[in-house]
C-alpha cells in the first residue's frame, strides 16, 4: 500500500503564527537545517532589539548571524520591509523568510537582493502534509535562495550599468567636442549604448560613433532593413568599387566590411587608443574620433549621393 499525502491548513495545526509556529520552529530548528542546507545553532525566539523583536535570531556553525521571519499567510510588503530591517539592526549575514504563499513580486524582490547584495536571502514555502492518519508534518520549499549563478547575474547586471553611466558620460564629450566641428551628429543626444548615429543623406545610411571598452571606431552602417540584405550589398558593392578614389579622399586605408553572416554592411575606421573604460585617454580618443567622422563624412559624401542602387 502506498499512501497520499494530504495537505492541511496551516492554521489548523499552528493557530498562532508567534505563540504555536515560532515556538515551535524555535523547539525544531533541524527540520529548517535540511533545507536550507547549513546548522543552526542557538536560535533565540522574539529576540528583542531597541524597537522591536525578531521571531527567530540564530547562529550558523561559523558564527554567523540568521534572522527568520514567519508569516502563515500569503507574503506581504510590510514583512518584507520586517526583514530588511531586522537584518541590518542585527548585522546579520543572512535572512530567511517562511510564507505560506510566496507572491510573484516578492520572488522577484527576494532574488534581486541575493544578485544584488552579500548578504543571503531564502525565501520559503511552508505547507503542513499528512499520510493517512499520521501526525501531521512540516514541508519546507526553498522558492529563492542565494547561489553562485544568482551573485554571477548581479555582477554582470552591475557592470553593466556602469558601463552604461561611462558610456553616457562619453558621449555627452564627444557631441560636445564634435558639435563645435561638425553638425554631422548635431540633433543627438548622449545615449546609454556603445554607439550613436545620425542619417548619412540615405534611407538606412547612417554615420556612427561606437565605443567599445578597448577599442572604438567611426563608420558608414549600411542597413535597409530586415529583408534587405541584397540591397545592402548592392550599396556596399557600389560604393566599394569606388574604394582607391574614396580612401584617397579620407586620407588613408578604410575596413570595408561585407559582414557575410549579417544583413547589415559598413565601412569604418577602426582605432586602439582605449575605449569607454579608459576615461584618461577619453580625449585623445574623441579628437581621433571626429577627425575621422568629418573626413569619412567628406569622402563619402558625393559617392552616397550619386548611389545607384538606393
């Protein structure tokens, strides 16, 4: 014979969340230990700080701090802020929150901390089981929790978003060196991306700047659209027959890239002074830059407007 398992009201087993579960909890910290994967030592129920008391405070094996949260009900904000609170007025290193129903929002809220701080967080659901006519018993699910991939996504996510402030803190220098020597790029504004562009005169031509964390480059960007790759090739083609007259005009020799596997064509001007992340030699890199732009702008400027292929 095989039993089912039967779930049961939480409350039917635990009527008071701090007098019958914490206590409880509290008595039988091992079933948590299972779970969540490390010892808990000395846990000290409705421990009190200045203003107020955390349901379950406890020790790991290293002597860590671990506050835990209980909450027989569906997850709320107010417990949310509770933990957050009790966390920092222990300086604890790690925070343990057990609902009865994890709400969408405060997954989403509990494994953006675990990315985006040292400290751990477990967000966990509690259900009470029985088989049969056994007594009844507690199931932990961890719903978050912190691991290595999750602080991995917070340092990318972090990384990035200060590669987007030097971005934009670069390219409000170089429109405001660039518009005092070109209008080429005068109607737009600094972006959070590693390029900015204007029109070159053609549909799907434009004149871009981009920016790399090394490396950086100004170019010709050729791209009429999802299905217009031949097109886009027509217009490469036609420009680079023309290669030695145009290079002989911009002053030396030009990347002309077909970009075989893309739909998209340019021809650029690559240079290896530094990029975003070289904030010393931004400068240099900006002078180069539009003194590329301005005379790749001058030598294209009458093989685009006499394209046959647009």
């Amino acid at each position: 014979m095989i039993g089912k398992i039967e779930k049961l009201p939480l409350r039917e087993i635990w009527k008071h969340e701090a007098y019958d579960f914490t206590t409880w909890l509290e008595e039988n910290i091992d079933t948590l230990e299972s779970v969540i994967g490390f010892n808990l030592a000395t846990a000290e129920r409705e421990h009190r700080t200045e203003n107020f008391s955390v349901d379950i405070v406890a020790e790991d094996d290293s002597g860590s701090i671990i506050v835990i949260e209980n909450q027989l009900e569906k997850s709320n904000h107010d417990h949310l802020g509770k933990i957050i609170t009790y966390l920092t007025a222990v300086e604890a290193s790690c925070a343990v929150w057990i609902v009865s129903e994890p709400r969408s929002e405060h997954v989403k809220a509990i494994a953006w901390l675990n990315e985006s701080t040292s400290t751990d967080f477990y967000l966990i659901k509690l259900e009470a089981i029985a088989i049969g006519d056994s007594l009844p018993a507690p199931l932990f699910t961890v719903i978050v929790g912190p691991s290595e991939e999750a602080r991995e996504i917070g340092q990318t996510k972090k990384e990035l978003k200060e590669s987007h402030i030097l971005r934009r803190k670069f390219w409000t220098n170089l429109l405001e060196y660039a518009n005092d020597r070109t209008n080429i790029h005068s109607s737009i504004t600094p972006g959070k991306y590693s390029w900015i562009g204007a029109g070159a005169g053609k549909s799907g031509l434009s004149y871009n700047y981009v920016i790399h964390k090394n490396d950086a480059k100004a170019e010709l960007y050729i791209d009429r659209g999802k299905e217009s790759h031949e097109e886009n090739e027509a217009i490469f083609e036609e420009l680079y027959n023309q290669k030695e007259t145009i290079e002989d005009s911009f002053g030396s020799e030009l990347s002309w890239e077909k970009l075989e596997n893309k739909r998209a064509c340019r021809i650029a001007k690559h240079i290896e002074i530094g990029g975003y992340s070289d904030e010393e030699k931004w400068d240099r890199i900006i002078e180069e830059l539009v003194e590329i732009m301005i005379n790749l702008e001058k030598a294209l400027r009458e093989p685009i407007n006499n394209l046959k292929a647009v």
